[in-house]
C-alpha cells in the first residue's frame, strides 16, 4: 500500500527546513528533546505524503507534481 503524494513543492521545502531547524536545535541543547519532533516535518516533506492531509482531503500538489 503505498500513499498518495500528496505535498507540493513550497510545502515540501517548508516541512524539510522547519524540520532540519528544529532537530538542530534540540542536538545543540537550544530547545529541549521535543525539538526532534522535528523527523515528522522532515520525513512527511521527502516522502512528499503526509497521512494527516490524506485523512483531511487536503493536497497541496499541483496536478503535474501527483505521483502517486
């Protein structure tokens, strides 16, 4: 079962910064360990799927960037 892309690109991008920021935060001790909530935004923007999207019926892909 795979899911469906369902992330476009500016998402994509945003969900990827917001997560590298936030895990290097919590490696250099500035904000506490929930700073590696950060692999949820990271892992949902290179998968290019985000199961909490799928379950709203919201998707941010244009139609030539749908792949799945």
């Amino acid at each position: 079962m795979s899911l469906p892309h369902n992330v476009g690109k500016i998402d994509k991008y945003a969900r990827i910064g917001a997560g590298v920021a936030l895990i290097a935060l919590a490696a250099t001790g500035t904000i506490g360990v929930w700073g590696y909530i950060g692999l949820i935004p990271l892992a949902t923007g290179l998968l290019n799927t985000c199961p909490a999207y799928t379950l709203l019926g919201i998707n941010t892909c244009k139609s030539g960037e749908k792949n799945g």
